[in-house]
C-alpha cells in the first residue's frame, strides 16, 4: 500500500506561529482547542460536510491529554464517535511518531486509504505509512529465481496448473506495482501460488545479502515506516515486533490500539508459539533437496515422524484431553526435535555451490532453527504459559500461550510506550488483564445514533433453552418468521458452525430471499454480494460478530442464536479461571458481554439506520446477570413481543 505524504499529494500551506506543538526533546504539549479546530475544519471538508459529534470532540481531549500527559488511557467510543479521527488528529499534533494498530484488515485500510490520509492533508508535513508482516509483500528475489523457468516448489515439487498461471500474473503484475503488497493484488490468489514467491522473516535473506535486496518490497516499507509520522500496523504485528525484542517496528514512544477488545487475545497467543505435523513435512521436504543420501534419509523420518505425531496428537484430541501432551504425543515430540537438530546442524555446515544453492540454503536454515526453538519452548513450558491442543483444519495444533500476559506487557511495553486502547467495546476487566490496573485513565463516550426510535431488542417469549430438546428447531422457525418479516435484510450470526449449516439449509427453502452462507465464498466477496443484494440475507459464525460494516437498507435485521460464552472445555478460558476467585465473573461474563456487543453492533452504522437485534437465547431476559450484560449494550427497546417486532421490520420495508 502507497505512503501518503501530504508535500508530495497535497498543497503545503506554511502554519501559523502557533502551530498546537511545543516539542522540546521528548517532552509533547498538544494545544487541545488547536486539536479541535483542526478537527473540525477536516469534519468540514468531508463530502457532503461534516457534523459535529460532541463524544468525538471529548475524545480528542482526552487523547491528546494522554499523549501530552504520558498518560496510558483506555476510551470505549460507541459506534457513531468517530474515533479514527478522534485519535488521528492529536497524533498528527504530536510532533512524534505514533503507531496505530488495528486488529482486523478492514479498520487497517480504512485508515490507510481514507481517514490518516484525510487527516495528514490538513496537517502539513505529517507523512502516513504502512507496514506490514514480511510475507504480505511480494520477494523480488523469489520472483527473479522462478521467472522464465520451469515453475517448481523449494521442496522440487511441480506447481499444479492452475496454481502456476496464478504466480506469472503475479510477475506480470510485479513489473506494475509499486508495493509489492498482496492485498493490492487485482485478483483473490492461491495460497500456494503466494507461498512460491513470498518469504517468511526466517527465510528472509536480508537487504545486505539478498541480490535484490535494495529493492526488495518489503524493506522499501520499511523505509517509509522509519520516515513516517503515523505509522499503521495490524495488532498481530506489533504483537509480533514485542516478541522480537521491539526489533520489527521503528522507535516510538506512542502506540493506540483500535479494537482493543482483541488485544489480550491476539498477545497471548503471538508471545506464546504454535507446532503442528505441517511444519515438521515442510521443513523437511525443503531440506531434503539440499542434503546428501544420509542425511536425506533422515528427513524421510521425520516426515514418518510427523504423521505419527499427528495421529498421536488427534488420539489425544478425540479423548478430549486438551491440556498438556501425553506419553506417547511426547515421544515422538521428542523424536521430532533430534531429528530437527540434527538436520539443522548439517544445513550449518553445508557449502553452497552457487548464490541460487547458497540463498535456498538461507531459506531453509532460517524456518529450520525457527523451528528447533519452538520444539525447545514446547518441550520446555515455561511458569505462567499454557500447552493445550486446538484443531482450526485438518491437523491438531499444539499451542502454547501465556495465561497472564499483564506481567509481560507492564515489565517491556508499558514502560516503553504510552498507549491508547480503544474500541466501540472495552471489557470491564480489559485493564486489569493487561497489566494497567492502578496505571491508566478508563473513559466511555457514548454514541450518538437514536438507538431508543431506531431500534429494537427482541428476545423471544417462551422460547426453549438452548439445550433443550427442539431447540435448534425453534431456531429455524423464528428465523423464517422474522426474515420473512424483513424482506430478507439479515445477518444471522451463530457459535457454531454446524448449527449454522443446519439451520441455513432448513431455512433457505421457507423464505422467498436469496441465503448466503459463509465459507462457500472469500470473506471479502460474501460481504460484497450480502452488501449488493438488498435483500439477501447472510449467515455467518464468530468472525463475522466484529469488522463487518453494512448501512443502510441491506441490513434491518441481526439475529444471535445464542449468548458468546466460550464452551467449558476451552483450555486457556479454563485456566484464566483457576487464576481467579470469581471465575464466571471475572473471566466468562466479560468476554460474553463484549461479544455480544459486538455482534448487536453490526445493526446501527449510521443515524438513519433502523432496526432489530433478536437474541435467541432467553438468558438474555431472564438470567440474574442480564444486567450486565445490558450495561455494554446500546440504549435499544426491548421487547419480547413478537408481533411488535414483525410490525416494525414490515415498516421498514416500504
């Protein structure tokens, strides 16, 4: 993605003497009334001009006081704040560099290509950036090495058909861009065809011993990154950049997290590590190309290795034992990591023949040690992290994840940076959790949308439990009533998966409007379709309850199958709760409360949306912790009358 840089882009206009910065060293002092104004002239200039949101305004306060007053603040905006600006405009004032990261891609390139843009153009010699991970950018290195030949794999397997013609668009495409980055790619790439012509950061060969490594993609955003102003990141790679020893990212002294609600997770894992039979069959199939017979051999073992480990590792899964490896999962865990070593030793001391042996040796030592010492750290679980077992496609992971990530990230981030967290959501216990407790201002600024004559909150009356018997078909039943009541309009979010597709299969054939289900398209494409059919309706699990923006008239109707409490069985959910006195407050009530909130808030995009959140769960009414839950939701009419409801979404469709 293009830097913009407003002396290049826009008019300079030289400001006045006063300019809202007193820098001196590293101390800032951001004038908030020239914050303000400047808010409000960038408002102003919109299309269509600007309204003046008074939540938004207190939130450009409040960031610039924690920026000026090295002050850590934590901001839950409700939807219709405007908080992008409201964070933007006093990190413009900083006279510093300030990093924004986000965790999903859409909030990234609506900052990227929209909002920091906007903003650096009323702000003079404020330059924006993106970065991010190395393997997002395509390696001009790879492409050169595989250009006008034979296309094959690093492990010498040939490239199918298909996946060949995909990677010569993508060096057609190579002579055209700029970036190098993946996602400005004109068409949806296959995996594979990606995997032949990036690089991981191990098989990097870096910019002093790559021979393209002056313009290689990725250090050229680099560059860009060390010279900009707002610096735009995802979550993940800051994650990443803290597990690395701050060696990813250029020096800076501010940080705001968006969707904050994700940041807990999103650290756990990335400071933590994952192993699977995968990379044991990859690593070796690459090094197996490069060795001699006997060693050869020994990477044949190691991919009989891996699908032992494997079968292992779903035996252990099957049986429900998520925690901890057993016997005979050690074992050949074991038997993984000297074969490893070994082979990593010999890739040491093996002698290139020629740059293109010498760069392929580079590719596969660098993942090869990166895998020796996640072998080490699997092998070797340290106090306060936790081994367990996920499954996200066909194989078994082995996971290991810090339980408590406060002690982390007060001893090496927040000494380092002053941070704002923010997000249309905050758990209660969202400081606490990340070590700020006792160190940061909280403050909630609420929407401005009409939720009390826009919208309703159904809960169903006498509605089975959802583990009762007929419950899923009670589902099935409500769900065609009120999607027939809306004209189709409905994003249906579900906890799991195959309820989803049971329920979109017995629903489809009842209602005269078009279903769409996730997974049988791209993410991308099934949002674009949902958005340009008026009355189609979508149905979609947990990734969809956050980062989907649909106004307007093509979305009247949410419908939750049931409240987000994670399943009981979810390891590092049951480990947060041993640490904890009052684990179902503490641990399972926040993160269910944000969740929902985050999925009723797929509903209200802007002030003329209207419509109804359904919950399908009678907890929601009847629980003794409703009001907790409540708290974090907007100010909607509740109602359990289902002919009140059928009435409102009828009205909606003239």
């Amino acid at each position: 993605m293009e830097s913009f840089d407003p002396d290049e882009h826009a008019p300079y206009v030289e400001p006045d003497e006063a300019g809202g910065i007193q820098l001196d060293d590293d101390i800032v002092s951001i004038d908030v009334e020239r914050a303000l104004a400047l808010l409000e002239t960038i408002t102003n200039d919109l299309p269509g001009g600007g309204e003046v949101r008074e939540g938004q305004r207190k939130m450009v306060r409040s960031v610039a006081e924690a920026f000026s007053r090295r002050r850590h603040t934590i901001i839950e905006a409700g939807t219709g704040v405007g908080k992008s600006l409201a964070y933007l405009v006093p990190a413009a004032m900083a006279g510093q560099r300030v990093v924004i990261a986000t965790a999903t891609k859409n909030l990234q390139d609506q900052l990227a290509k929209k909002d920091a843009p906007t903003v650096s153009a009323h702000a003079p010699r404020v330059k924006v950036a993106v970065l991010k991970g190395k393997n997002n950018y395509l390696c001009r290195n790879r492409a050169h090495s595989v250009s006008g030949g034979q296309l094959s794999f690093d492990d010498g397997t040939e490239v199918p058909k298909g996946v060949a013609e995909q990677m010569r668009r993508v060096l057609k495409w190579s002579n055209e861009t700029t970036t190098g980055d993946r996602d400005e790619l004109p068409f949806e790439i296959d995996q594979r065809a990606w995997r032949g012509l990036s690089v991981t950061p191990q098989e990097c060969l870096g910019r002093v011993q790559c021979p393209q490594g002056q313009a290689c993609f990725a250090e050229l955003a680099k560059d860009r990154a060390a010279e900009s102003s707002l610096l735009i990141v995802n979550t993940h790679l800051y994650a990443a950049h803290l597990a690395s020893g701050s060696m990813l990212l250029p020096a800076h002294e501010f940080v705001v997290f968006d969707e904050a609600h994700e940041v807990l997770d999103i650290f756990a894992s990335l400071l933590g590590t994952s192993l699977n039979a995968s990379r044991l069959r990859a690593f070796s199939g690459i090094a197996r190309t490069l060795l001699a017979t006997e060693l050869a051999e020994q990477c044949l073992e190691l991919v009989n290795c891996a699908d032992r480990l494997a079968a292992t590792l779903q035996i252990q899964y099957d049986r429900n034992e998520l925690t901890g490896l057993d016997e005979d999962c050690g074992r050949e865990l074991g038997r993984a990591t000297e074969l490893v070593t070994r082979i990593v030793e010999a890739l040491r001391t093996l002698e290139a023949k020629d740059p293109d042996s010498d760069a392929r040796k580079i590719r596969t030592l660098g993942p090869g040690v990166h895998l020796m010492n996640d072998l080490e750290r699997v092998n070797r679980v340290r106090d306060g992290e936790l081994l367990f077992l996920a499954k996200r496609d066909r194989e078994v992971d082995i996971e290991v994840s810090l339980v408590d990530v406060g002690p982390r990230l007060r001893e090496d981030l927040w000494r380092a940076v002053t941070a704002v967290l923010t997000s249309a959501t905050i758990p209660d216990n969202l400081a606490k959790n990340l070590g700020l407790d006792g160190d940061c201002v909280v403050e909630h600024f609420d929407s401005p949308f009409d939720y009390q004559n826009h919208s309703l909150l159904y809960v169903p009356d006498k509605f089975p439990s959802r583990n009762a018997d007929g419950a899923e078909q009670a589902i099935v039943e409500e769900l065609v009533e009120l999607i027939t009541a809306a004209g189709g309009r409905t994003l249906a979010l579900f906890t799991n998966r195959s309820v989803m597709n049971r329920v979109a299969e017995a629903v489809a054939p009842r209602i005269d409007t078009e279903v769409l289900v996730q997974g049988t398209l791209s993410r991308q494409r099934i949002i674009e379709e949902f958005r340009d059919n008026a009355e189609a309706s979508l149905f979609a699990v947990t990734s969809f309850w956050q980062g989907i923006d649909v106004p307007g008239h093509s979305l009247s109707l949410v419908t939750i199958d049931r409240l987000p409490f994670a399943v009981p069985n979810d390891p590092l959910a049951e480990a947060r709760r041993s640490r904890s006195d009052r684990p179902f407050y503490e641990v399972d009530l926040p993160r269910a409360a944000m969740l929902l909130a985050q999925g009723v808030g797929r509903l209200i995009r802007t002030n003329t949306d209207r419509g109804v959140v359904a919950v399908l769960d009678t907890r929601l009414a009847e629980a003794s912790y409703k009001s907790a839950l409540f708290r974090k939701l907007p100010p909607m009419r509740r109602t359990r009358d289902k002919a009140l409801v059928h009435a409102f979404l009828k009205e909606l469709q003239r």
